[in-house]
C-alpha cells in the first residue's frame, strides 16, 4: 500500500496559512478571485473600511460560503485603496466600535 503524500495539516495551522495566503494577495495587490480557504473555490474578494480616523480595516469575503475574516491596522496599509472601500462594513464598524467606546452601565435618574 502507498501511502499518502499529503501531510496532516492542523485545523489552526490551515487556518492561518489560508489567511496569511490572503493577506499576500492583497499585498501584491490582488483583491479579486482569491482562493477561500474554507470552500477552496476563487471566491474571496478584499474590501477595506476606514470607518474612523486612527481605524483601518481590510475584509476578506468569500462570495461561495460563510468564510469572512478581517485585519485591524494602526495605519494606513499600503494596499488600501478607497475604490474598494465598502460603505456597508464601514457602517458595521462604526456600530461595533461605538458599542465597545461608549458603552455605560444603565444610569437612573432621582
Ligand atoms: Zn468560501
């Protein structure tokens, strides 16, 4: 019996090659097309957010099934490019991180 030439592959170390796979491809500055890590079809597309100033997000979604991850920057990536800005995960952002800035315990009033 042969035995078989691929090698067991941990679900964690799957995980982030697939990711950093897609981070190269941004890099190199392919946004469209990329192969999902999860379904393995060239479904993945990249979109940024910059939903506040000092906030940079790059989004990958996959178009086949539920495979979506993001990036958070401190700054600027050099592959961010404002045609690829979605308004749809910018307002997804900004709702998430004023519930994280501004939430406060329930106040009652004399
Ligand atoms: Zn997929």
């Amino acid at each position: 019996m042969e035995r078989s030439d691929k090698p067991p592959l941990q679900h964690s170390d799957e995980r982030i090659s697939g990711y950093l796979h897609l981070m190269n491809e941004a890099l190199a500055g392919r946004f469209d097309d990329l192969q999902c890590p999860t379904c393995r079809q060239q479904a993945v597309s990249v979109w940024f957010t910059h939903p506040t100033v000092d906030r940079y997000f790059t989004w990958f979604i996959c178009a086949d099934c539920r495979f979506h991850t993001w990036a958070e920057h401190a700054e600027k990536p050099p592959f961010f490019s404002e045609d690829r800005v979605s308004t749809e995960l910018q307002e997804q952002d900004l709702a998430m991180l004023k519930r994280s800035r501004f939430k406060m315990p329930p106040q009652r009033k004399m």
